[in-house]
C-alpha cells in the first residue's frame, strides 16, 4: 500500500527543469510543494516559517539543479534541502527561547496559559527532533508527517528497507527518552 502523500515525480520534468525548461520547473514545483510544505508545517509548527522555508527551498534547489545528476533522486535531494533548512529555522528557535524570560512567559494571564503551554510542549518535541541524526529526522518526517511506508522511504533515502525500519524504532525510542526526562540542556 501507498503513503497517502507520496510524490511521483516525472523524470522528463526534471531532465527539462534542468535544461533551463520554467514549465518543467513549475510542474516540479506543482507536484513537490504540498509535500514539501506539510512536512515544513509540521517540523516547524508555523505556516509562515514552513512557507518561507518551502520557498527557499526551492530557491536552493532551482539554483543547484543543475548540479542533480540523477533525475530520479530529485524527490530525496529536495527533502534533504527542506531538512536543512528546517534545521537552521529550529535552531533559531532554540536561541529566541533561551532569550525569553521563562518567569515572564508564566506570569501570561490565565486564558493564555494553554497557549504557553502549547509552546512549550511544541519546543520539547522539536528539541527532541533535534536530539536524533538528521537521516533519524528524515526518515520519522517521512513516516509520521508524509505517511510513507518504511519500504517507500527506503527507495527515497537509498537504504535497505530493514535498515529504515530498525532507524524509525531507534528514533523513537531516542526521542520518547528525551521527552521523558532525558533531555540534554
């Protein structure tokens, strides 16, 4: 059975973006893009950031593309860009929550206490994403947010199935420990 967001991607579209083709470009665009940006929303918890990331993305990608020299693996290459990216804007988050003034954040009236506390649990599970690999991190997004299977990841990150699957189960054992008290501030 099929994830229910995998992305097919034409291999002519890619070999025609590549030659300089904008129609290719944007059908790659069209075809990637919904991905892309549930798994940005979901990493990042912010439409705005995961749009802004989605769009650099691409922009990273219309310039390298060229440098692609299997067609086929545009569907990884792409999400390794996003994973980056994401990377960057949550470690910019862990800077602006160092920053804030925890005390402040508690003494929120009442009708925001829920929201605060959103924020924080939202903060644990990313610094618990970033306490695994970024392939551990790749392969938990696939899964959770994009819904492939472990033998769809396989052919996206170019390993054994019985490797992926052995990597989702150390993942999330690595992350429910850390979310349980093992945290390494």
């Amino acid at each position: 059975m099929m994830g229910g967001a995998e992305v097919k991607i034409d291999t002519a579209l890619v070999l025609d973006a590549q030659k300089g083709g904008q129609e290719g470009f944007t059908r790659l665009y069209q075809a990637v893009a919904p991905s892309l940006y549930r798994t940005a929303l979901y990493t990042l918890g912010n439409s705005h950031d995961a749009e802004d990331v989605v769009s650099e993305t691409f922009i990273e990608a219309y310039r390298g593309l060229g440098g692609l020299r299997d067609p086929q693996a545009f569907v990884p290459w792409i999400y390794r860009i996003l994973s980056a990216r994401c990377n960057r804007k949550i470690r910019e988050y862990v800077r602006a929550r160092n920053e804030l003034d925890i005390d402040e954040l508690l003494q929120t009236p009442s009708d925001q206490s829920e929201l605060v506390q959103e924020v924080l649990q939202r903060t644990d599970l990313i610094k618990a994403l970033q306490s695994i690999s970024e392939e551990e991190r790749q392969i938990v997004i696939l899964s959770v947010v994009e819904g492939y299977t472990a033998k769809e990841i396989a052919a996206i990150v170019d390993s054994p199935q019985g490797t992926v699957s052995s990597k989702l189960f150390r993942a999330f054992k690595k992350m429910r420990k850390y979310l349980e008290g093992g945290k390494q501030s």
